[in-house]
C-alpha cells in the first residue's frame, strides 16, 4: 500500500455519480492531489445505512457506469473497498432464500439461529426465544437495547429468532398479514457456506481493482456464550488471519476498522500482528492542540507511533462522528469532554450508545464546523495531518469545507445524526468551491504531501515542540527532507519538502 493521500466519498458525493467523480479526479485541478481513493459501499446494491447494509457487492448501476472502475485503475489510484464482514442485508439473496424455503433452504445455517447457539444455556420463553441465564449474558456488548433477535416467520407459520446486532425493522401488511423486513443480520461463521461467500466477495473486489480492502465490524464476527463477543481474543484474531491469507493470495491489503480506547492497546495488537490500523485518535488531538493550543498529547501519539513502527491511515473527517471514545486513557477525561462540550456548543450532535458515555461516544460534526467554521484553523489541522506519521485519508466534504448540515439531520430522521457530515455536492457545486482558496490551498498541500519521497511508512520523522504550542516535524528518507513548523496560538506555519519540481514550500501567516 503507498502512503500518499487518499480521497474518501460516497460514489454521489460529488456530482450525484461515480462517473462525476471520475471526471472531477481527470480534471487539472485534481492531478496529483491523491494516490488512493476509498469509496463507501453505496457503490455495491445496498439498502439502509447508506451503503453498510449490503445485497449484493454487485455494483449500483444507477450511481455506477461500466469502465469507471477501470477508468479510477488507469488513473494510477490504488482503490479502497469495503467488505463487511459481520452480517448481510436481509434482502440479500441468501437470507431470502431462507425466507421463502425455512428449513429446506441451505442458508438456514448461513445466519444465526438465536435459539440453537443459546440451547441448553437458558430457558425458553413465551415469546419462542430462550432468554440465556445471566451467568452467560451479564458481560455481553449489545449495539442496542434488549437482546439482539429478529423474529423471522419460516414458510410452516414458526417464528424462529435470528440474531441481528444491528438495524431491524419489520412491517405487516394489515390485509394479507405478509411480513416485511429491514435490516442487517448477522452470519454464522461456522458455516462453510459463509466462508464460501466470503472468498466469492474477495474475488469480486479484487476484480474490481481494489488494492485495499477495509474490514468493516469484524469485531462482532465472533460470538461464544459467556464471552464478550466484541474483540473475543484470540478467536477473533484467527478470524483475522484466515481471512488475511485469502486476502493476501488476491493481492489485496486489509485495513481493519477497531473502535476501540487508547486504553485497551488493540492499536498496538493490530501493528504486533503485522496489521495496518486506523489512527481514530488522531481527529480528536488535532482539535485538542488547536483549542487548548497545546500540543503535547499530539507529539506524545506522533513519537509513539515511529517509536513502535505502527503502520497507520490517519484523518480528520471521516463518513462517521468525530471519534473520542478511542481518547480515553490517551487524554484525561475531563479533557475529552471539554471537547465534546465544545464542538456540541458549535452545533455537533452526541452519539452515545445506550445512553453510556463510559461505553460509547463520538461527536457527529464536519470538522470545519468542529474548529468553529474558522478556515485558518482547518488549514492548520490539515497540514498537520498531512506531516503526521500514516497515510492521510481525506474526507470530502473537509476538502471542500463543508459546515454542520443540520437540514439533513431533520430530514434524516431518528438515525439522521450522521447525515450532518454527509452533503452531496452538485457539480456545480464542486466547481465553485475549487475557487475557494481554502480549497486550494489544501489541494497545494496535498500535491506537495504526495510528491515528496521524504515521506513514507519506512521514513525518519523527528518530532520537537520548542514551546507548548509549537510543534516542529522532520521527516527524512536518504537526502529528501520534509519540514513542518507550526504556532497553534497563532495559527500559523510553514511546510516544505523535496519534490521532483525542486523545493516546494506552503506558508500560512
């Protein structure tokens, strides 16, 4: 996987298809500014969650068109996919064969029967689900309240519960009383068909040219009765490896995506294991060091992370909140929420998971808005994203500095939290905030980011902070230099490095 930058969008984020995107990349005011392109999984069939609920990794020809897969190839772009691994949509056509044939059906093993991985290990209830005794139960992370089961009515009128961590909704229609389901429901993965599948969804990646693959929930995938059954070690690192090896013969990189406290060092297992990770910590320092206009905790992750040769892909925004569960332990508490406090105060939401801040939290929020829409500020945060260790992943609606689009959230209903950071952007759109120099200059950035050799995941960084609020980065590779200086009270600083078109330089004052 090279290090230079990666773009990440929805396939309708800019310009309402993939083919817009694909334009907008070709175009001069792109070239050079990215080496990567992550695009969410809307781009396969897909029905709720904007894209994490997936049909079928068939491709959506009414956002795709054929040859832009082959056109983002030829571009030089190494592309980033996603494969969730924990469960299906219920429209998948695994789960609807089960639907339609109940016990005749080869996929009824495909998913989990609640009542089956639970026998002998409680008592069946009037509702025909056995409730697990607490001694089996008391430890488990659920996503939601209650247990995690859809009722699902075979062909014969049973109703047998499925296990289902995430979304679920069911309708009956009042005059033929035939059920209707959404939702996401988990897979068995005992099951050799599931491993089957599996190995058919690498293949279809792959072909479309992915060079890295994201692993989307894999913590869930597995499930023991008394277990956590979030992270269950070492079960859910064998997971891990078995799916590598299938991975690694395709030619394809895995990414996999951990939600977890600074705390709990699951960072540090994934770099042990010779694993790429997502540095979730590093959008919550940045705004730290800015506001508090201090920089120590960003240069203590800065040095950890050369110090134990983690391996990382960094960001600001991202399709989700604002991550600051993954602080803890990193940050002191009181911190962490002077944070959270503050981006809410400028019109962020709250996501806690069951009501818990001490399981769950993120702040759902542009990060323009987060550093309270000043542009000097998202200038400053991006340079120093783009000088800290990883490959800088680089959200959309960040690039084009987008701010808090709380018509969406009202529109998106109970779930629509997540849509303040989500703006589609019309072509027109694009094309107007290409002018905007804030824009320009993080491409300018970007550009000089990517051409540089002095970069890289192999490379010397020397990290100094001559005063609280400044904080110098050296990097070097052979006789290539790169140099960051930054005044987080001033919100100045300047970047240059080596390029092939000679000493480049940026300079924010």
């Amino acid at each position: 996987m090279n290090d230079g930058a990666m773009l990440n969008a929805y396939p309708d984020s800019m310009g309402g298809t993939l083919s817009d995107i694909v334009r907008l990349l070709e175009s001069p005011e792109m070239t050079d500014a990215f080496r990567s392109f992550y695009i969410l999984p809307s781009l396969f069939n897909t029905d709720l969650d904007r894209g994490f609920s997936v049909i079928s990794y068939d491709l959506d020809r009414t956002l795709t068109a054929p040859g832009d897969m082959d056109r983002l190839c030829a571009l030089g772009l190494d592309l980033k996919l996603d494969f969730i691994l924990n469960h299906l949509s219920v429209q998948s056509p695994q789960f609807q064969d089960m639907l339609r044939k109940g016990d005749r059906s080869e996929y009824r093993d495909f998913f989990i029967n609640w009542n089956t991985f639970w026998e002998g290990r409680g008592r069946m209830t009037d509702g025909g689900y056995i409730q697990p005794d607490e001694r089996y139960i008391r430890d488990m992370f659920f996503r939601k309240p209650g247990l995690p089961i859809l009722m699902v009515r075979f062909p014969d009128g049973r109703e047998v519960p499925y296990w289902n961590t995430f979304y679920q909704e069911v309708k009956t229609d009042p005059e033929t009383g035939e059920r209707q389901y959404l939702g996401q429901m988990d897979v068995n993965i005992r099951s050799p068909l599931v491993w089957q599948y599996y190995a058919e969804v690498l293949d279809k990646l792959a072909g479309y040219g992915a060079a890295i693959v994201r692993l989307d929930a894999f913590g869930y995938a597995s499930k023991l009765p008394g277990r956590r059954n979030f992270m269950n070690e070492p079960e859910t690192w064998d997971i891990l490896e078995r799916i590598h090896q299938m991975a690694e013969s395709r030619g394809l990189t895995l990414l996999p995506e951990i939600h977890a406290a600074y705390s709990e060092g699951s960072y540090r297992t994934l770099a042990e294991k010779g694993y790429i990770s997502y540095d979730f910590f590093l959008p919550g320092l940045l705004i730290d060091a800015i506001e508090n206009r201090d920089a120590g905790y960003l240069a203590r992750w800065a040095q950890e992370q050369k110090d134990a040769g983690i391996r990382c892909v960094n960001m600001l925004g991202c399709h989700d909140g604002i991550p600051m569960l993954d602080l803890k332990g990193l940050v002191p508490d009181d911190r962490i929420q002077g944070l959270i406090d503050l981006i809410v105060s400028r019109g962020g939401l709250i996501k806690n998971l069951l009501g818990k801040k001490n399981m769950y939290y993120q702040v759902n929020a542009t990060y323009l808005s987060a550093l309270g829409g000043d542009e000097r500020k998202l200038l400053l945060a991006r340079a120093l994203q783009l000088f800290m260790p990883g490959k800088p992943q680089v959200w959309y609606l960040d690039l084009f500095a987008g701010k808090n689009d709380l018509e969406a959230v009202r529109r998106g209903g109970e779930a629509g939290h997540k849509e303040i950071n989500r703006t589609n952007l019309t072509c027109e759109d694009v094309t107007e905030r290409l002018r905007w120099p804030v824009v320009q200059n993080q491409l300018a950035l970007l550009r000089m980011r990517n051409r540089s050799a002095a970069f890289g995941f192999d490379s010397e960084l020397r990290i100094s902070q001559p005063a609280p609020d400044r904080l110098k980065l050296e990097w070097r590779n052979g006789a290539q230099t790169a140099c960051l200086e930054a005044d987080l009270s001033a919100l100045t600083f300047r970047a240059e490095a080596d390029t092939p078109q000679g000493r480049e330089s940026f300079t924010q004052v």
